[in-house]
C-alpha cells in the first residue's frame, strides 16, 4: 500500500507552485483573450483560392483600418477573422451576398479579394455589446451555482461522517484549482497566439468540473467505506487504502478520455481546438488534484497540519487547558 499521505505537502507544494505560476500569468496582461460572444464585433470567415497567410491578412486588414482585427487560420487557406461590428452587414451566417444595400464587409472582401484573388465567405456572425455581457454574466453565474451546488451535495452525501463541511471544502478547493490552471494556460496561449475565450471554453470548462468532483466523490466514497467499516483505524491508513484502491480505476477512466481527446485534436478542425484542449488539460489536472489536492487536504485538516502551520508561522503556541484530576490538584495538558 502506498503512503500517499505521508506525502501530502509534496503533493500540495507542487499544485501551490503551479496556481502561483497560473496567477502570475492571468495577472500579465491582457489576462484574457474574450471571444466575440462575450465582446461585441463582427466574425466573418473566407476561403481564398490563393495561398494567403496569417500575417499577410492582418497586415491587409490593418491598413484598412481595423487594427484591432483578429486572424486566425482554420486550414484549408480558410481563415477566420474577427473585428469591431460592422455597420450594415448581413445577419445570416453563410449569406455570401451580401447586403442588399452595401456594408463594411462588401468594402472589405471588395479589398481582399484586389489583394490576393478569389475568395468565398463562409460565415459571418454579430453579437451586441448587449447580448454579450449577458453571456459573460450568465457563464459566471453558472460557474459559481455548480460549485455551491456541489458544496452542498457532498456535504449532505457525507454527513455521517465526522465534519462533513471537510470533504464538500476541500473538493472545491481541488476543483477551483483546476479551473484556474485552464485559465491560466489560455491567458499564455492568448499573449503567445492569440486564443481567445469563447463558449465552447465555457462549457468544456463546465464539463471539467463535473470530471474533477466526479473522481473526488469516488475516492471519498471509498474512504466513507472504510472508515465506517475500521473506524479505529488511523485516519491516514484509511486514505492510503482508499487511494490505492481506486488509483487504478481513475488512471486507467482518465487515460481513455484523454487518448479520445488527443485523437480528436490531430483529426479534428480548429472550431472545437479550444473545448478539446480545455478537457485534455482539465481531465489530466481533475485526475491529479482528486489524489494530490483534495484527499490530501481532508488528512491536513483531520490532523490540524493547517492550524498548526499558522501557529507556527505566527509564534503562537497552543492555549493550555486545565483538567482538575481530583479536587486539591491540578494538571496541565496540552
């Protein structure tokens, strides 16, 4: 049987040092690329029938005014572009006439295709400043009501246990934790190469979160299990146990998620590039921080390890309390 909480600070060290690290990223700025759902400004796609590249088009993009533009290639010589709203442009996607009365995105398209040839739209989308700062409010609020909503779940589910708040916190903890090693890989990627949150960002990290509390319920399952079948048993023999007996079921669901998803990142196009890499990272991290974040921080607290860290930290020793053994003498403990 491994000694996975013998090791606990280990295990915690390391997800301290990559949260710092996540943090000194997001506080770089810009910390986050947002999308087009949840800024206002127009999308557009075009397939060019000349090879055209990334630079080349922004660059064109930029001497005609829209310096704030975003390219980004989705292969095949078709590229998606992102701008400010443009005024009286078409409202359906995949309109490749255009307007009845013409708009910036004719001017445009008129301009790109003088510059490099043939080209075809394959999309346009425009979303209000209005309706998008409703999404962002609504993606917040869901984010927030999972993790109350799962607070509560796990701490009626184990409320036989002693201080069930315990395992419900500390699940919280390691899924928060996740949550927040994606964002901050997408704040590097979006100042490394522009990639921005969308949606799909949303929802996948919405399903990680789901993944991460899944895998910390069945370890917790099993120590319920455990401690309620050998309550005398030390508190850390029952973890170890219970990690070891669930180590190989979480690795080996784990590993077939992520063969899936790595599978459907070579194969798959850039549209749904952003939701799958939000599973490949948050199921590696769900599975991590299930062992080394939130059963670990279940034996910290059962062991006061956090309490007497800031005793220790602040010279505070512990209050001493008298018992009266017999009533002419008194003996201290501690």
């Amino acid at each position: 049987m491994l000694d996975f909480a013998g090791k606990r600070w280990w295990y915690l060290s390391v997800s301290l040092v990559m949260f710092i690290a996540a943090a000194v990223i997001l506080a770089i700025p810009p910390h986050l690329r947002p999308g087009i759902e949840f800024t206002s400004g127009s999308s557009f796609s075009e397939k060019f029938s000349n090879p055209v590249t990334v630079s080349a088009l922004r660059d064109e993009m930029t001497s005609l005014g829209y310096s704030d533009t975003v390219v980004q290639s989705q292969g095949s010589n078709t590229f998606l572009i992102r701008t400010r709203t443009l005024a009286n442009s078409p409202q359906q996607s995949g309109d490749s006439q255009g307007p009845a009365q013409p708009g910036e995105l004719d001017t445009i398209e008129q301009s790109l295709r003088s510059k490099f040839g043939p080209l075809a739209r394959q999309d346009f989308q425009t979303v209000s400043g209005t309706v998008s700062s409703q999404i962002a409010r609504n993606a917040t609020i869901a984010v927030i009501a999972a993790s109350v909503a799962i607070l509560i779940y796990i701490s009626l589910a184990f409320r036989k246990l002693d201080r069930p708040w315990r395992y419900g916190s500390c699940a919280i903890v390691a899924l928060l934790h996740d949550a927040f090693i994606i964002l901050g890989l997408f704040s590097l990627l979006g100042k490394l190469d522009g990639t921005e949150v969308d949606t799909s960002f949303i929802v996948a990290l919405l399903t990680v979160i789901g993944f991460s509390v899944h895998d910390t319920i069945v370890v917790f399952d099993r120590i319920r299990e455990n401690v309620t079948h050998d309550p005398y048993i030390p508190f850390e023999e029952n973890v170890n146990a219970s990690l070891t007996d669930t180590l190989a079921r979480s690795i080996n669901t784990s590993l077939v998620v992520v063969l899936t998803v790595v599978t459907m990142l070579l194969i798959g196009g850039d549209t749904i590039r952003n939701f799958l890499l939000v599973l490949l990272v948050g199921i590696i991290s769900g599975t991590y921080s299930s062992i080394g974040i939130a059963t670990q921080l279940v034996v910290a607290l059962n062991n006061n390890d956090i309490g007497r860290f800031f005793r220790k930290i602040t010279g505070r020793s512990k209050p001493r309390r008298r018992i009266e053994s017999d009533p002419g003498a008194g003996i201290e403990a501690v």
